[in-house]
C-alpha cells in the first residue's frame, strides 16, 4: 500500500487517522499540522510518524488528505502546487471546494478526489460521499481510494453537484443528532431519570434506530408507524414533534448548511 499522508490533524483529520489505523499499519500513514505540540501529542498517542511541513509530508505519500478548512486551503494549496505531481491522489475533504477549483489551485494535469466524511470515523462508524473523474485513475487507485473511506465505515459515490447535499445529511448532520440526544436525555432527567441513564438510553436509541432503517430497508415513515399505536404515548408525542415544527426545522437546518457551502 502506498503511503497515506494527512495534512491537517485538526477533530476531522484525527478522526480519519484513526479510523484509518484499523485498516492500515501504522507505517502506512503520515501527518502533518501547523501546531507542532499537537502533532507531537498525536504522534505519542496513535504511534505513526509526523512531518515537520505540508511540503514534506506530501511528498513522503502518494495519496493525500487535505483535512483543512476551507479558509485555510489556498495558501496550502499554494505550498503544495510544484510539490505534488500526477502521480498523486490528492483527497479534499472541505466543504464547498469544487474539483475544478482545487485542480485549477494545484496546478495542470493534477489529480483529485472530493470527498465528505463526518466525525464518527473516529469509530469506523463514519458516512462518507466521494466524487471524482474516474477516467483519470488506475483500477488500483479507485481501490486504494475506495480502501482509504472504506476503513471510516460506509462510502457511497456520488456526483459532484451533490456534494452540498451530503454535506447538509452527513458532513454536518452528526451535531443534529447529539443536540437530539441532549434534548431527548434532558427530557427524561426533567422527570427524574438520572443524566447517565438518561444519555444512555438516549444515544442507544438513537444507534438502533439508525440500525433498523439501514439493515431492514424499510422506509423511515413505516418504521415510525409501528412504534405508534393508536391512541398511544408514541403518536400522541409525535403529534406534538408535528406541532412544534421538529421536521420543517430539520429541513430549514440543511438549507442554512448548504447555503453556507455555495458561499464558501
């Protein structure tokens, strides 16, 4: 396996190297970050080397994670335009940044993918969109690429004009979710259940409901209707989810976050 390197080992990028450990030995990956005590402090605790600067760990692997935000990208694009070269794979994972902005970035005749995973990565458990022109890579590469996302949990490909969109119900999604789990826990401590119970079951709820729609392949709507018995507790609480507007806020959220990616 040609050798992995991360620039940027901010919450994101973390999480990718360490999902990536569970899949790849450790002398398979590099990183780098500005902040040199953040990279010693990763270094010590997930054992794999560090380098000193963007230029040197691009230069030390084949594909390349650029795990920085979007206003921190040109200027290491700029360090990286007469560094890397066609024969690397260079992985975006920024919201908003088209392939054709960063090949216009890095340079004529470069190569690059496009890709949105979330934070549960960290876990293995991550979701990640990937676009890019598969005309322009190796069967090994579309592998390796494959292999790399694949080690965060699912990937799916997807086309590039969609990738606001996985941003809004993947990328960004997971605060949603544990602001959900924060709301319903304190609902159950307001009448008496105790906070670490109450996240417990919260989050479990919340994992095995998530485990029902992907392995049953029922839709979401059915799903909810067998919990609900007529005249019950369950639809009597939904009807109120109704009331106070739980889905259109849901959805005014995904407009606000996809508004935001055209304007990076």
């Amino acid at each position: 396996m040609a050798k992995i390197g991360i620039i940027g080992i901010g919450n994101m990028g973390y999480a990718i190297a360490k999902g990536l450990l569970k899949q790849y030995e450790k002398e398979d990956i590099v990183f780098t970050d500005v902040n040199q005590d953040r990279c010693r402090e990763v270094a010590e605790e997930l054992g794999i080397d560090w380098a000193e600067s963007n230029q040197e760990c691009a230069g030390l692997a084949k594909y390349i994670v650029l795990a920085v935000k979007p206003q921190y990208m040109d200027p290491v694009l700029a360090e990286l335009r007469d560094v890397v070269t066609e024969k690397n794979v260079m992985m975006s994972i920024a919201p908003g940044i088209t392939t054709d902005q960063l090949k216009e970035k890095l340079g004529e005749g470069k190569r690059v993918v496009r890709a949105m995973p979330n934070t549960p990565a960290l876990l293995g458990e991550g979701m990640t969109g990937v676009c890019y022109d598969d005309k322009v890579f190796t069967e090994e590469e579309k592998t390796a690429i494959a292999g790399i996302f694949s080690s965060l949990g699912k990937m799916r490909i997807v086309e590039e004009r969609l990738m606001n969109a996985v941003v809004c119900v993947s990328g960004s999604s997971p605060a949603y979710v544990y602001m959900f789990i924060e709301a319903l826990a304190d609902s159950a401590v307001k009448y008496g259940l105790p906070r670490d119970a109450a996240y417990e079951m919260a989050a479990q709820a919340v994992a095995g409901s998530a485990r029902m729609v992907l392995e049953t392949g029922e839709h979401p709507g059915a799903l909810k209707d067998k919990v609900c018995s007529p005249g019950g507790t369950t639809i009597a609480a939904v009807s109120a989810l109704e009331e106070y507007g739980f889905r259109n806020a849901v959805i005014k959220a995904s407009d606000a976050c996809f508004k935001k990616c055209e304007k990076i």
